[in-house]
C-alpha cells in the first residue's frame, strides 16, 4: 500500500466530533500515515494538543489564522514560542493574508503575518502560509521577511498564480494542492501545477473542508487525499506509487521528521 501525508487538515473542528477514531483508522486504511492538523485559533489549542497527543500519526501546529486576527490583536511571539515546546508542535501557523473575506483589517493581518515568521525564524519550525486574494502582499511581506534572516515554509492549498508559486518556490517554500485541483473548473489551477517541480509539491485535503472530486461538496477527510494525489499523477505523469512517495519525502524533509 501506498504510504502518504495530510498535510493540512482541522481535526478539531465540530465536524469530526465523536468520529475521530474511525476517520483516522479509515486514513490509515487508505496509508495516510502522518497527518497535520493545523491551528486557527489559540482558543483551541489545547484540544489541538490533545488530538496530537492522543494519536501517532498526528502532528499539530500552532497559528492563527487571517480571518480571527481581530480576537488576537495583541498578539505576541511568546504566545506562539510557548505552544511550540509541545512535542508533536511542528509547524507555524495557519497564518497569511485573506483579502477576499477581509474578515479583519488587511494592516492587522499583515502585522500577525510578520508575527507568525518571527516564530518561524526563532523555532525553526516550517510557516503554513494560507494567502486568498493577496499574492503580491503575500509576497512582498514573504521577501522583506526573508531579507531579515532565513525561514522554511509552504503555501497551502495553492490555487493562485504561477508567480506566486514560483517566487515561494524560489524562497525554498513547499506548494501543497488540496482538492481544488479535482474539480471540473480547475483547468487553469492544472496547468501551472503541470510546470512545478514534484520535489517541492505536498499534498493536503484541509478537511473538513474541500472535498476532493467525487466527494466535492460533501464533508472532507483525510482518507479523501488520495484522489488529489491521483490527480496530481496523471499531471506529472508518474503513477500514485512515485507520487506518494515523493509528497511523503518532502514533507518529512520540510518538516524535519
Ligand atoms: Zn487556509
Ligand atoms: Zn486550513
């Protein structure tokens, strides 16, 4: 059996309430053998940690994502730094910038957004950077930020432009593909992925969201990312077996496992 990484899921969230045990089984059926659940809020942490804790296979991070940086205006290093000494912690954030919902104001995002890169730079941990509507700011703070001193990353859940994955690319940031490449309309989403190198390409499901073709619409798992690696085999014309392997590698390699 194939063995293949989540590398974005939200475990914590309502959805999988009481189901837990038997969504991760099913993912370890399917050889989903790691999995990332990624934090949104520090509120919930804590029931992040104990997901973590209570399952092998799973890692947390630690983050806030755009859309609640009004309920974490003050924000500091140390709130973020602290949560990183737990030890299935491997990862920063989910942060970046959300332009599209501009659920909070676009200069206090960008200012939790250098926040979450100082954590980055000063725990070693990779930055899970969520950018929706903002390439160039995401970029722009992303470059200024690597100026100042070194720090790993991926963008999750690409779907923008080739520029934007090209310049991450060019930082030394992985580019992880949720579902959206599944869908029908995503034609142009399958091109760019056509053209970037499999070395640096992570594959995720963001469950409980973005169901995977022919799950679309329906509530995401981390079983349901093999039907996104399968698309991204028939893009880079490789079979599944080459496919998880390599998503495998790089995202041990990134995430230093
Ligand atoms: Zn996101
Ligand atoms: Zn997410």
């Amino acid at each position: 059996m194939n063995k293949i990484i989540d590398s974005h899921c939200h475990l914590n969230f309502p959805q999988f309430k009481g189901k837990l045990n038997e969504i991760i089984k099913r993912a370890s059926d399917n050889g989903i053998y790691r999995m990332l659940t990624i934090s949104t809020k520090l509120s919930e942490i804590s029931d992040i940690e104990a997901i973590s804790n209570s399952y092998s296979e799973v890692y947390n991070s630690v983050g806030v994502h755009p859309h609640e940086c009004m309920n974490y205006k003050d924000l500091s290093l140390e709130d973020l730094i602290k949560h990183t000494k737990s030890s299935k912690c491997i990862g920063i954030g989910e942060s970046g910038l959300d332009f599209y919902y501009e659920n909070s104001p676009k200069e206090l995002q960008i200012k939790l957004f250098r926040i979450h890169i100082e954590a980055a730079r000063k725990s070693s941990l990779p930055l899970i950077v969520h950018t929706r509507n903002a390439d160039n700011e995401t970029i722009q703070v992303l470059e200024d930020e690597m100026k100042k001193g070194v720090f790993k990353g991926l963008i999750h859940c690409f779907s923008t432009s080739k520029e934007l994955a090209n310049r991450a690319i060019n930082m030394g940031f992985y580019i992880s593909l949720s579902g959206i490449i599944t869908f029908n309309k995503s034609n142009e989403l399958r091109d760019i992925i056509k053209d970037l190198p499999l070395n640096k390409l992570l594959v995720e499901t963001d469950a409980p969201y973005l169901a995977p073709e022919p799950y679309r619409g329906k509530c995401n798992e981390p079983s349901y990312v093999l039907h996104t690696a399968k698309i991204l085999a028939e893009l880079k014309n490789k079979n599944l077996t080459t496919i998880a392997e390599t998503t495998t590698e790089n995202f041990n390699k990134l995430f230093n496992l």
